[in-house]
C-alpha cells in the first residue's frame, strides 16, 4: 500500500512506479470505475464515503491523474484516460459493479458535493445519465432469477399440458373400456 499525499508533497520515482503499478492492478481487475468529483468535501465526508464502499469490496481512491493515466494504458480503462482531469476521486468495484454504481450514486444524494462524472462498467464507458440508469437495474442475482423463472414457466405449462393430454387419454380409454363391457 503507497501513502497518501497532499498538495506541493512529492513522491520519488521508486514510489511512483509502486502507485503505478498498484493502480494497473487494480485498474484491470475491476468490474466498474466511477469517476467523481469530490471537490469541497472534508476529510470525515471523504471518510464515510469510503466506509460505505468498503462494506461491499470496493475501493475510493484519490491519485494524481498522470500516475492514473499512464497506469490505465494496456487496460480496459485506457479508453476513459481523458477523464483524468481536475481533482478525481476513483471508485473501483471488483465484484458486482451494479452495486458499486447504487452505493456512490446513493452516497451523491445525502451529499450534493460529489459528483459523478463518468464511470466505466464492464468496459464500457458511460455517461453520469447512463450510470443512472445501470444502477436503477436489479442485481445480478434477481436478474438471474428473474430469467431462470421465465425459462421454467413455459416448461412448466407445457409439462402440465402433456399431463393433461396424458390424463384425457386415460380416461377416453377408461370410458371405452367400460362401454364395450
């Protein structure tokens, strides 16, 4: 883990190429990355913001965006380099990045001072609208049910169909039977 820095606080190059690394590692096993602006927010707003996202495998850093842009060249996240400009602050979700997008788009409601700029989900760059959207999306798991209840009704219906098909037949047999004795 790299240390935190502030304004005028310099790194040497061993440390630079550390957070490089660090941050090219993350960058290519993450799911989804959101880019805010956090400016005007304390240390103890900044604080919550990464407890609420830590609660659910997930990251809020803050780096100097030339490290960020050149640690993002050879990953999914090279196509968003430009939003690298300005203070950034990064949330990077490595496991269900629909969640990632509910948990910082939630935390921007009770907090005005941060503002989502541009995300990138699954390798797709999208807008702060288009994250919007993805985040009103159930989560995976419901999905998944959701769809597996839509493939079993049709089956369903068709085997009681067969069933009932199967049963008359019974009976129609049953009936003649018992009008030839």
């Amino acid at each position: 883990m790299w240390r935190l820095w502030g304004r005028g606080c310099k790194l040497n190059r061993t440390e630079k190429e550390q957070v490089i690394q660090d941050l090219k590692n993350d960058f290519s096993r993450a799911k989804a990355v959101v880019f805010t602006d956090y400016r005007g927010m304390s240390v103890a707003e900044l604080s919550d913001l990464r407890k609420l996202l830590r609660e659910g495998n997930f990251q809020y850093k803050i780096v100097k965006n030339t490290l960020a842009r050149i640690a993002s060249e050879g990953t999914s996240l090279s196509i968003a380099k430009d939003s690298f400009k300005g203070p950034v602050g990064i949330a990077i979700s490595y496991d269900d990045p629909i969640l990632a997008l509910k948990k910082v788009l939630e935390f921007s409601k009770k907090n005005d001072k941060l503002k989502v700029n541009v995300g990138l989900v699954e390798g797709s760059l999208c807008e702060a609208k288009d994250l919007k959207a993805v985040a009103e999306l159930p989560s995976r798991q419901v999905l998944l049910s959701m769809m597996a209840g839509v493939f079993q009704a049709p089956l369903s219906k068709f085997a009681s169909l067969l069933q009932a098909s199967v049963g008359r037949f019974a009976y129609a047999v049953e009936a003649l039977k018992t009008k030839k004795s």
